[in-house]
C-alpha cells in the first residue's frame, strides 16, 4: 500500500442507520490507519427524508445534500459510494453506480434475491469497478482466529456447523411494520435480514455451502405501520393502523458443505429469527472438528471458546480474549480486556474497501460472495416452498474462498 496521500470523494445513498455508521467509518480511516495515507471527503449524501439530509449536511459533515440520489452518482468528485437503502433500491442503485464507474460499499442484501443480486455483480464486473459488501461480522478479531484455526487444521477434520441469528428486534407484537416487512421492499424477510450473514460467516470460516434444505415461519402477520424514513426497526408503536407482514419471521435449515470447503463433507445447521424473546443480537457460530471445537458469540464478540484436543487434562473448552494478535484488534485497543464494538466492524470494512479502490489487495467480501449468500438465501427460500433439497452452485471470485 502506498503512503502517499490520497483524497478518496464519498457519496452516500441513505442516511439511515448504516448510512450514519458507514459516514463515521470513512471518517475514522485517516486515523485508525493513518500510515495508509488515504484521506476522506464527504462530499454529498441523498436522501427522501429532508431531516436525514439536514443531518447529513450539518451534523455527518457532508459537503451537499440532496433528495435524489442520481445526483451522488452523476458528482464528479465522488470516488467511492455507499449504498445504504432499503433492499428494494440496492439492486436499481447498485448497477446505476456501475455505470456511473463509480466503486460502491453496499449494504446487504444485494437486492431481493439472487436474480437481483447476480445483475449488479454482472454490471459491476463489466464496470470493473471496486465492491464491497456490509457483512461487518467477518473482521470480528475473534472470528478472524476462528478461520484461521479451521484453515490450519487445529480442528481436525470439521464434522459439523452450528450457526444462528436470533435478535429481538421484531419480538414486540406492536413492533413497527417497516420496509423490512413488505416482500416489494425488502424481498424476503430475516432470510434476507440475518440468515444471510449467517451463512456468510459459515462460508468464511468453513467454506462453501452447497446443499439446502429449510423451513420458515411467520409469527406476527400484522404490526402498526411506519412512514419510511422515520424511527427504526426497533420502534414500537401503540393504536396505530396494521398492515400485512409479507415475509418470514424465522428461518431453519441444514446444510452441508461443498468439497472445496476446508471443512469438505461437513454438514450443519443455520437459523435465524428476528422475533427472539432474550437473544438481542444472539449471532453464534460454532465449528466442531474431530480434533477440537470453537464457539463464538457476537454478544460477547470479543471472546473466543476453544477446544483443541480430545485427552487434556484439562478437558473442556478456554476462553481466549481477543488481543492485538488478532485481526486489526491492535487499531483499536492497545491489550486484551478492553473490548471492541459493532462500530469498530465498519471502520475495518471502510479500511478494505479503500485499500482496494486505491489500488491494494481487496480482502473485505466482494459482488460475488453477495451473490453467494443470494444463491443459499434463495434456494432456502425455494425448499421452504417445495419441502425438497437444493443444490447451491459454488461461485468462483469470492474472497470466502481460501487462497
Ligand atoms: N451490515 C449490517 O449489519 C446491517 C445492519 C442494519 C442494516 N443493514 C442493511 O442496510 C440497509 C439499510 O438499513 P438501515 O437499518 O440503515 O435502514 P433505515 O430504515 O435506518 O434507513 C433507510 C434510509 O433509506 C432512506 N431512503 C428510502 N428511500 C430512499 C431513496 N429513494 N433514496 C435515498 N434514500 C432513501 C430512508 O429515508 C432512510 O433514511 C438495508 O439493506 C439493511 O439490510 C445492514
């Protein structure tokens, strides 16, 4: 990586929650990593809603604001842009950034399926322009140790998977209906929301999946409505007027694992609800190998289970701190104990985006590992219909992939 400066101009395409969070990440590179010598300039934020665009003007720092977000594509002096709308925009916005040449940081999912999601992977390929996917939970320090315990066989042979996304978010019967509910605006529902980050996180750490099978629920069909761009998902509202829920509020599947996988022949389960009572943002993987096991839990993300050997003395399973040793941990925190945040994730995946826009490796997840977790969203969506097994295809391009 050069350590000569660079301005990179950034447009940003929602300011919502990830919109706010992807601004403060670009923000915070020059100093987490300021031997990159890559500077930001925020240079224009779009969005419908004119208080988000007020805050993105006044308070994010923005240069401009604007209703519109063809006007952050069309700036000539945006380098890079964030798309953090709602699904039903990713794919529309996605393959207009393409052709604008501009490189793009975009919040998953990639549009409501794979169909959407593999457009915008063929229009960025065309465009050969820089992409990079919001699955934040892959630069987790901790979660970096667990791959590398898999790839380096501490394990054994992996036999079995366990994953699961349970957040509460949607546990409130009187939970507001937003976009996330309505399958124009959303696509599928924690399929799309949750599942899909679980299985990317299975593909970093194993590798990829290649067989399906699932089941879906919906446990509150109705909830209040919410005009778009006010709250969050997490607001709840009394005595408003009900909408329809259009799409699942749980999924459960198994799963095996493709032969390229370093866990090859592997088999396991993802689930993931958004209406869990208890779990807020309960996101576990755990790996078991012949030789040893580990677990992780984003609620407690600074913390690794591990297992290695079947006849210690000491049998059962230590729980290792994330340190400077792991990951970019040392960027944030100088020892072990003082723990990282979601925050943190962003600024990382700012780090590898920019790093690869400015010429370097591209190590954060691209187009195609979207398009990866489109294909199992997908085919978890067609065996919840039909009750029967589905073949995943394994995509090549994927950063998941193991060098
Ligand atoms: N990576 C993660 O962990 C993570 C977490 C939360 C959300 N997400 C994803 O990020 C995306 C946004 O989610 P959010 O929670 O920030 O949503 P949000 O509801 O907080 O914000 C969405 C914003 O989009 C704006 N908007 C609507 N139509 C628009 C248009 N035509 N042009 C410009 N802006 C428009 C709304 O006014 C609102 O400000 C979703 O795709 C979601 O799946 C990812």
């Amino acid at each position: 990586m050069t350590t000569t400066s660079k301005t990179i101009g950034v447009g940003l395409i929602s300011v919502g929650w990830m919109g706010k969070l992807h601004a403060r990440a670009y923000s915070s590179v020059p100093y987490v990593y300021p031997e990159l010598g890559l500077n930001t300039r925020l240079v224009i934020a779009a969005d419908t809603e004119p208080s988000r665009i007020e805050f993105a003007r006044d308070v994010l720092g923005f240069e401009q604001g604007t209703a519109d977000y063809r006007e952050v594509l069309a700036h000539p002096d945006v380098d890079v842009v964030s798309i953090c709308a709602p699904n039903f925009l990713h794919a529309e916005i996605g393959i207009a950034a393409a052709k604008a040449g501009k490189h793009f940081w975009i919040e998953k999912p990639v549009g409501r399926g794979a169909d959407e999601t593999n457009a915008v992977r063929d229009a960025a390929t065309a465009a050969g322009v820089v992409t990079s996917i919001g699955y934040n939970y892959r630069h987790a320090p901790s979660v970096e140790h667990a791959r590398r315990l898999v790839t380096e066989g501490r394990l054994g042979r992996i036999t079995n998977v366990r994953a699961v996304f349970f957040s509460g978010y949607a546990s409130e019967p009187n939970g507001a209906l937003s976009w996330r509910f309505d399958r124009k605006l959303a696509g599928t529902g924690v399929l799309a929301d949750l599942f899909s980050h679980a299985a990317d996180l299975c593909q970093y750490v194993v590798g990829p999946i290649s067989e399906i099978t699932a089941l879906t629920n919906t446990v509150y069909t109705q909830r209040p409505k919410v005009p778009m761009g006010t709250g969050t998902h997490f607001a709840v509202i009394e005595g408003g007027e009900m909408g329809n829920v259009e799409n699942e509020d749980y999924a459960a599947a198994l799963v095996r694992f493709g032969s390229s996988a370093a866990g090859a022949g592997a088999v396991g389960t993802v689930e993931a609800s958004r209406v869990a009572v208890g779990p807020e943002c309960g996101y576990q993987i755990e790996v078991y190998g012949t030789e040893g096991s580990l677990k992780w839990d984003f609620e407690r993300m600074n913390e690794l289970k591990v297992c290695l050997g079947r006849n210690n003395d000491e049998q059962g399973y230590t729980t290792v701190n994330a340190s400077p040793k792991y990951g970019d941990y040392s960027r944030f925190q100088p020892g072990p104990g003082n723990s990282m945040g979601f925050d943190d994730l962003k600024v990382i995946e700012a780090k590898k985006f920019l790093v690869a826009v400015a010429g370097g490796e591209q190590l954060n997840s691209n187009i195609h590992d979207a398009a990866s977790a489109a294909a199992i969203v997908t085919a978890a969506e067609s065996s919840a219909d039909s009750g029967l097994w589905q073949k995943i295809e394994e995509l090549h391009g994927t950063t998941a992939a193991r060098a």
